[in-house]
C-alpha cells in the first residue's frame, strides 16, 4: 500500500521535464504544483502534466501547505539559496545535482536540513538505476575477481558561449559539475574515498574547464581514470577491470543501459527491467525514506554528497578554477 505524496517542481526547465515524465511512473506520486519567476511559464508547466497549481514565485511554492517534497531544477549557483528557502518552510527537498557549487554550501544545507528536521537528498539519478547498482552488485559477489581499475568517460561537443550555463563561471560552468559529476560519483561508489587525485584541465576563456582528466588512486592500490569534456564527443563507456575479467557499461552508461561481463568462462549480457526514464528511481527513494521516517538515505547520504563535492573542490584547485561563490561565502 502506497501513501500519496504531494510533489513541487521549482524551476521548470529541460530536467524539469524529464523528472516530471519520469514521477508518472512512482506510485503514490502527484505533481500538485509548480513554482517558477514566470508566471506563464509555470502555468504551460503545470497544464502539461497536469499540475493543479501553478505560481510565479519560488516562495509561494515553498510556501504551499498542500506540497509535501520539492524537485529543485534551478542552475548550480541558485541550489543553496532555493533548498535553504524550501527547508525553511519545512519541505522535504530532492535537488538537482550537483547539490551546490562548493563543499561550504553543501555543509550549509545539510546543517539547514538537520535544524529543520526536513529531508534533503541530492539528485544524483545515476545512484539509483538499476543498472548501476547491478555492477556494484556483480563486483561485490566476486564475479571479475578483486576489482582494480575504473575507465570512465563523458563528453560531448557544446557551442561556445561565454553567458551559457555550461561555460559563465557564475553560473558554475565547466565540465566538471555539469557532468564530470558521474565518472568521479561512480568511482567513489565502487572504491570509497581516494588517497591521491591527480587532475588536468583545459580551461575555457571564462576560466571553466572545457575538458579535464582525472586519475583516482585508493587505498588497495585500486586506481580510475576518468575524462570529461564538452568539446568533442567521447564513446561515453565505464569498465571495471578486475583480476579475474571486466564489466562493460556501454553508450551513455549513466542513464538506464544494459550491462555485460567477460571473465575467463565467457561473456554474460545483464538485460534490466527499466520503468520509466529513470527518474523515477531517486523520486521513489525520497519517498520511501519519508515513509519510513528518515531525514536523508542510506543510498546517497548527506556524507556521500559533500564527499563528492570536497572531491569536486580539490580538481578545482588542482586545476585552478573558480568561481565567484567561492569568494563571497556562499
């Protein structure tokens, strides 16, 4: 039996759709409103799928007692201001990753999220596909021996604009945040904590990264390199090479894929049962952690998110990237 949960989305924009195609599949999900500083834009929003409420302010959004968790799809720089906002009214709060634009904001909303007693959890989907939990899943049971090495990529070519999301530094801009996020995620979720980062960037003009590459080594000698850009398209693939043979996620291997393995006895293929887009796995996860009365998940936890981030901010600094949040304390 399913309790019915009352959704917000807070900025609706592209990943706004997709989440918003990807809650029709969640039972005990409804979209009861959405939230936007446009108010026509809302209401286009709300009247697609079938949102019964629409406002032109974030706050009136927050502020609706008829809403239960909040979806925030807002640019990077806006995560923390806009979760501490739906926190202060005591929202459950699922926001889009990265969960801010450095590990200082990140400790601001968990501390905010904890003196309000509210839910917060990063939407970083790609942890809760099941394609990804089955190679964890596969690695655990010893299926390619001890695990030793990570490959993993993602790029792909954008036209250079200066005021763009994905290059204007006060929008947190680059490679990195915007998709660099998986690789180093997945890396983190097969290994843990790395012990050395090695990290090189190709900066934009506006002094984001075009490109970087990463070398992750850990405490058993366990070691990833990883790449991203958006310059050139990449075959976007991860392998797990163990000792004993190796795991192939294929093309776009962070969203809903099928998997195989190759050991010494053969290749096996992984077909997986999807529902959805996808999305609908982290929204499904939120609700189960309130059904059972918890403030954030054992799968993604507040820990594994500023983890990620003070990893982000490290590369950054290797690299020589900034932002300018990064001096203005928030």
């Amino acid at each position: 039996m399913y309790r019915t949960y009352r959704w917000g989305i807070l900025a609706p924009g592209k990943i706004a759709h997709k989440f918003a195609e990807g809650l029709q599949f969640v039972p005990g999900a409804k979209l009861q409103a959405i939230g936007s500083r446009d108010e026509v834009k809302a209401k286009m929003f709300a009247d697609q799928y079938h949102a019964p409420v629409s406002y032109g302010s974030y706050e009136a959004l927050a502020a609706d007692p008829e809403v239960d968790i909040i979806y925030i799809a807002t640019p990077h720089t806006f995560h923390m201001e806009n979760t501490l906002l739906c926190l202060k009214y005591g929202k459950a709060v699922l926001c889009e990753k990265p969960l801010a634009i450095n590990s200082y904001q990140v400790e601001t909303m968990i501390q905010a999220a904890r003196e309000n007693d509210s839910f917060l959890m990063e939407a970083l989907w790609s942890r809760f596909l099941p394609n990804i939990n089955r190679a964890k899943e596969l690695v655990e049971s010893g299926k390619i021996g001890a695990i030793k090495h990570l490959e993993a990529d993602f790029g792909f070519k954008a036209e250079y604009d200066r005021h763009s999301r994905l290059f204007d530094p006060a929008l947190g801009g680059g490679a990195l945040l915007d998709i660099g996020i998986y690789p180093l995620f997945f890396a983190l979720y097969l290994f843990g904590e790395p012990s050395e980062v090695e990290s090189d960037a190709k900066l934009a003009a506006t002094g984001v990264d075009e490109s970087c590459r990463v070398k992750l080594t850990f405490g058993g000698g366990e070691t990833a390199n990883l790449y991203f850009t958006v310059t050139e398209f990449t075959p976007v693939e991860a392998r797990i090479e163990g000792d004993q043979g190796e795991i192939n996620l294929p093309n776009r291997w962070y969203q809903p894929v099928n998997l195989a393995s190759t050991t010494e006895h053969g290749s096996e293929d992984y077909v997986m049962d999807f529902i959805g887009n996808g999305y609908n796995y982290q929204a499904a996860e939120v609700m189960k952690c309130l059904m059972e009365g918890r403030r954030e998940s054992t799968k993604w936890s507040h820990h594994d998110s500023l983890q990620l981030m003070r990893l982000m901010d490290k590369i950054r600094q290797q690299c020589g990237i900034e932002y300018p949040a990064d001096h203005t304390g928030r």
